[in-house]
C-alpha cells in the first residue's frame, strides 16, 4: 500500500512542533512573571486547613492574567476596555448585574473581541492557546508514551462511547431533535455552562469563576474577584483550590481531555461560537482513505493483503484527535480546535484540510430542517 512519503510526513509534522511552540509561548504568557510582573501587586494566600481567613497568610503572590482577562496595558491602567475576556466568564459578570455602566460596554466589546477569530476559524483558543489546555495534553502525550496499558484501555473506553452514541441516534426515531441534538455533541459543558450563567444571575457573582481550574492555575482576575464577592475580602487565593486543576489534568487517566471534551464550560461556549466557523476545516477523501475502502494507488488488493492495512491504522486520524471527533462517520466538527493532528497522522494522504467549509451551524440548521420537512410529510399521510 502506498503512503506519505518521508519527506512529506516530515513537513507534517512541522504543524504540530509550530502549535506546541504557540502552546508553550501562552502557557508562559498565562503563567509565569513577564516583564511587568515584577511590579504587580502582591496578593495574600491563605489556607483553609490552617486558620481559613482569619489567620495570617502563607505567603503572597503577584497577580497572574488567565483567559478571562489577558492584560494589553499594564496594570496600572485595568478595566475591561483593556482585556480580551471569554465568553463564560464575561456573560457571568454582565449577569451579575453588577458591572459599572460605564464599563457595559466596553465589557462586550472585550467578549465579542475574543470571539472574533473563533467566529471565523473555529475554537482555536482550545487547542492552540488554553494553558491548562497544554498542561492537560502534555500530560496525555506522558500517558501515551509511557503508560501504554493505560492508554489502550482508555482508546477502546473512547471507541465504545463513539459506538454507543452511533446507537443512541435511533433512540428516538420519530423525535425532530433526537439526532441533531446526538449530532451536535451536547454534552455536560453545556450544562455546567448553562447552570454557571443562571447561578451568576440568581447568586450575583461569577459562580464557575470561583472555581475555574484555568483561573485558580494562572491567579485570574474573574477567580480572584469571584472570591471577593463570596468573602467580602480582598481576592484571597485559597491554596486547597489548587487541586482543581489538578483533578482536571488527572481526570484524562479515564479519557484523553476529559475535563475539556466534557465538563470545561469555556470550551463549551467557544465550541457554540466556533459553530459559526467556516476556515480551515478537516475532511475525509473517501477515494483514498483505507478505512472507505480500497484506493486505487493500492499496490496489494491482487494479494491476500488486502484488509491488513486497515487492522494496521485503526482509524489513526480518529485516535489521535484529542476532540475524540468521529471523522470517519462524518461527525460533527463543533468541537475541532484546529490542531490538525488528524492531517498530521494519516499515513495514506486521506485527510484534507479545507480552506473554506460550510459552518457547522448551516449544517444543523439544514438537518432539523429536513427532518422537520419528513415528519410533517409523515404526519400528513
């Protein structure tokens, strides 16, 4: 069977180094004292174990930016005029009801600057830029290569939830949101979204904010003004909640991005944006992926090998995506951060990445309108 030659799988390969580049220049920008750090302000850490609140600190630091609030001046000179804010956490403060009037505005100019490339490119944020993001894959490329066993058994764990939700599409076969809502990924980010945004308006502060392992990593503004209005006290950082995050990277031991693919209401809200998203987008070619059939560039179909190579690649674009996207079944794209691992593995020159497609918005709204046509056809027979 013929493949990518060497050449060409090097220059692949020369994506996914660029993006662990990108990765690793974000996770420094998010996490450690650049330049005007040394100047920030320092913050108090407590400990909940040893005296909570009412003891003296363990220790301070400086302030830390995350997603919610990534600085563009100094800080000296703060407001959200001058942050690019996510959307969970931005629609969670504007809900509070608690914003300046002054600065309502500005705080929307903030969110929809932010999803402004996720509009156009899809959730890019996820897979190129979200420090915990690239905590979490490095920790699974550990697992992948150093714990083998354990990443077998968690690859056939994602393949049986892919075949589960195949079979759960004819659940409800005269349902008109059955397979859309199937097709569409829903998942629980969304609802952890959903509940964080009417808790932030029923409690009046950023709910999921105080407990954001994105915020708690890197000291962000939301997280530690979240706390403000629980406590009444200046933005203490409470050191027990660094176990968050850690939970959320230990959480890939049971499937590879768990806590992004099910649970991160960030990534729920830039997957519904990155909907609407038509710019490079991942596709099968059917006529020379192995796993479609036998391309006619195969040189062993006239032997007894045909068949091997396909036990051989196991749908590698599928088990090397870190979304889990069914790729082969045509499943939808909503949840593709654009790492393009899939185009990257594929030994047989099957993956193509589209300069424009149709968004994945189009595409629902074409489906529940051609399923609403057939039931109202049904019915009228």
């Amino acid at each position: 069977m013929n493949g990518l030659s060497e050449k060409k799988r090097a220059s692949r390969k020369i994506i996914r180094y660029f993006r662990w580049l990108v990765k690793a220049f974000f996770l420094l920008i998010f996490t450690l004292p650049i330049a005007y750090f040394a100047t920030a302000p320092p913050l108090p850490v407590y400990s909940l174990i040893n005296g909570g609140l009412n003891q003296q600190p363990l220790l301070t630091l400086p302030y830390g930016e995350s997603v919610c609030s990534l600085l563009l001046f100094s800080y000296d000179n703060i407001g959200p005029g001058a942050w690019l804010i996510c959307p969970s956490g931005g629609l969670q403060v504007l809900l509070t009801g608690k914003v300046a009037t002054s600065l309502f505005l500005p705080t929307i100019i903030a969110i929809i600057l932010f999803l402004i490339p996720i509009f156009f490119l899809g959730n890019v944020f996820c897979g190129w830029a979200c420090p915990l993001g690239t905590v979490i894959d490095a920790f699974d490329k550990f697992v992948e290569w150093f714990l083998p066993n354990l990443n077998m058994k968690r690859e056939n764990r994602t393949e049986r939830r892919k075949e589960k939700k195949i079979a759960e599409h004819d659940v409800c076969p005269t349902c008109p949101f059955g397979k859309l809502l199937a097709k569409i990924n829903v998942t629980l980010a969304n609802g952890v979204l959903v509940t964080a945004l009417v808790g932030s308006a029923f409690f009046q502060f950023p709910v999921f904010c105080a407990l954001c392992p994105i915020g708690i990593m890197t000291k962000g503004m939301f997280h530690l003004k979240s706390w403000t209005s629980i406590t009444g006290r200046m933005m203490p950082i409470l050191i027990e909640l660094a176990a968050i995050p850690v939970i959320a990277i230990i959480a890939s031991l049971w499937e590879k991005r768990y806590w992004c693919r099910r649970i991160c209401p960030v990534g729920a809200s830039l997957n519904l944006a990155g909907a609407f998203g038509s710019l490079l987008k991942p596709a099968v070619k059917a006529d020379k992926c192995i796993m479609k059939g036998c391309p006619e560039t195969c040189e062993d179909y006239h032997l007894d090998y045909c068949g091997v190579c396909r036990q051989v690649d196991q749908k590698r674009c599928e088990r090397f995506c870190p979304q889990g996207i069914a790729l082969l079944e045509g499943d939808s794209l909503v949840g593709c951060t654009k790492c393009f691992e899939c185009y990257v593995v594929c030994e047989h020159d099957a993956m193509e990445i589209k300069l424009f497609g149709t968004p994945d918005a189009v595409l629902w709204f074409k489906r529940l309108r051609a399923k609403l046509k057939r039931q109202s056809e049904k019915n009228l027979c």
